[in-house]
C-alpha cells in the first residue's frame, strides 16, 4: 500500500505541500496541485482521515460545546454548524455544558483532550476572564451567541438589547400599557441584555418598569406556566405578556387556555427566538427572530476561513433582530 512519504517522494515535493493537497489548501499552486494528485493516482494512493490528520497536524475535528443537548434553539444551532463544517470535509464532537460552571469548564476540558481544531462554545456559566484566558490557550476558541471584547474577533453575537425593545415597542405599538415580562435567569447575558431592551422601550413610551409585572423564568416551558401562575395568584391587571423565550411563551399560552383565557383576545403574547414550531401554535406566535442558523453557519466559517485557512470566505459576526408579526399580538379594540 502507498504511502503518503512516497507521494512526496514521486511528486519531488515536501511532506508538508502533500499535506496542503491532501487538506485542500488554496495556497498550492495549480501546477504543484497536479503534481501531487498525479503521483497519488500513479501510486493508487487512498488518503485517509487519519492520513490527512498526521500529515497536517490537524484532527479536522472541530468541538461543539453547547448549554443543552435538547431543544429547537440548540438542535437548530447544532445541526448548522455540523453541515456547514461537514461540506468542507470536517467532523464535529459536541458536548453540553448544561449552564453550569463546572461543566462548562469540565466540557472544553474534554474537547482540548480530544485535540479539536477549534471549539465553538455556547456558554453562559463560565466568566468573560475565563473566556479570555482560555483563548490563550493553544485550542482557538469561539463563542456563540456571546460578545467579549477582549476576543471580539472570535464572537458571533446577537444584539438582544435590541431584540428585548423590539418585543415591548411591538406591544406598546399594539396599544398596550399594563405589559407584564417574563425573563429568562439573569445570570445569562442574553437574558439580562433583553430586559434591558424591555426596560428601554418601556421609557421611551414613559412608562415605569413595575416590578410586580417582572417574573424570572427559567426559559423552558416551565418559566412561561409558572410566570403567568403569579400574575394571576397576584392579580396583576394585564393585557400584555412578553415572554424572553418561545418555549416560555408557548408555555404561558398553554396555561393561559387551561385557565379560560381566549387567547389572543385576553392576552396578547410575544416571544423571542423564532423557533420552528412557532408558526404552528394557536395562535401563531409573534416573536423576535433569532437567526440560529445564520449564526451557527457565520461561527463555522469563521473556523474555515481562520484555522483551515479557506481563501474567499466572509463573515457576518454580529446579527440583528427582527420582529415577526403573527396572530398572538393583535391591536387593541
């Protein structure tokens, strides 16, 4: 069997430009290109990934540490970043972080060991600092869905203050006052970055945040049954509810109709997010999109363009929302 010392050999190149063909780099020149791809075929040589990897000193494996394994949002992250990795001939090794510090810590721990390439990390528990050092590590490091200065170059984020004012305005525009707001858990900056947006809009229409109208959720459904179970319990006066999730909108929906609300006629709702099944609840969800997808593909082409050096590829790192009008929001009558 064929080696790849002897395709160097044949070829009357180096081991590393065998290796620049093998992984498909564009810095080899056409003509060098057909040197190496001729001697291979002369020599029957079948190039394996362990071949590629030695040659290399790459594994073409790229980590994927997420919060959860479960879900819309990360199923939909998940899937957009194996794909788009997967065309360009790399695999994929996920892991969850479950929101938790030590895990989190535990889970890039473990890819690192695995001599990943890079890792795409959506994390919420572990520090900016942490994050920092990290990346000084010998294993780039990207994150999803976070912004850090420090490594700003390495972020592809999402600006959910905007996000959180599109929500609120998009109900005040509705002709909302008494508008209730169920977060996500504060320690997670997205989270916190929305209900700043909610607070912002909420002045600008020189309405006061109430504090009776606030409820932390826990952005599953969960969040959303359990937030509207207070506002009732408390008899909060509402005909607005936003929700910083879809899960916990589609969660205060279902409550709400166990409960004799005629939705949307009771209750307006809104959520954030745009998850697939959003469009398949009665009523349709209005909500913020989130372009998961977008962004999984944007953090795996920035693992193309920066650690596998693929030549004409250009990223997009920070998104914007959009307000996606359906059926749970309508005007007051």
């Amino acid at each position: 069997m064929a080696t790849i010392y002897q395709v160097s050999e044949m070829a009357g190149v180096s081991l590393s430009t065998v290796s620049r063909v093998l992984n498909d780099n564009d810095y080899v020149s056409k003509k060098t290109k057909k040197k190496v791809l001729e001697a291979m075929k002369e020599l029957g040589y079948q190039p394996s990934s362990i071949a590629r990897s030695l040659a290399s000193s790459r594994t073409n494996s790229v980590g994927i540490l997420v919060s959860e394994l479960d879900g819309p949002f990360f199923g939909q992250m998940m899937s957009a970043i194996e794909e788009q990795l997967r065309i360009a001939g790399k695999h994929v090794i996920i892991t969850p972080g479950h929101s938790d510090e030590k895990k989190e810590k535990n889970g890039f721990e473990f890819l690192i060991s695995r001599n990943c390439d890079a890792i795409i990390a959506h994390v919420e528990a572990v520090s900016n600092e942490y994050l920092i050092e990290l990346s000084k590590g010998k294993t780039p490091i990207y994150l999803m869905s976070r912004y850090v200065k420090e490594i700003e170059q390495n972020c592809i984020s999402l600006d959910n203050v905007m996000g959180g004012y599109l929500a609120t305005k998009a109900m005040i525009n509705k002709g909302h006052k008494r508008i209730a707001y169920i977060a996500g858990p504060q320690f997670k900056e997205d989270a916190s970055d929305r209900l700043k947006g909610h607070k912002k809009a909420l002045a600008e229409y020189n309405l006061t945040f109430d504090e009776s109208l606030y409820y932390v959720g826990d952005f599953k459904e969960t969040g959303g049954s359990d937030g509207l179970r207070h506002f009732i319990q408390h008899k909060a006066q509402i005909t607005a509810l936003v929700c910083a999730n879809d899960e916990m909108a589609s969660g205060a929906m279902k409550y709400a109709r166990e409960h004799g609300f005629n939705l949307p006629k009771d209750l307006a709702i809104i959520g954030f997010d745009n998850v697939i099944f959003t469009n398949y609840l009665y009523p349709t969800l209005t909500t913020i999109d989130n372009p998961v997808p977008e962004m999984g593909r944007a953090a795996a082409n920035l693992v193309l363009k920066d650690i596998y050096k693929k030549s004409g590829i250009t990223v997009n790192q920070v998104f914007e929302p959009k307000l996606i009008l359906r059926d749970s929001t309508p005007d007051i009558s």
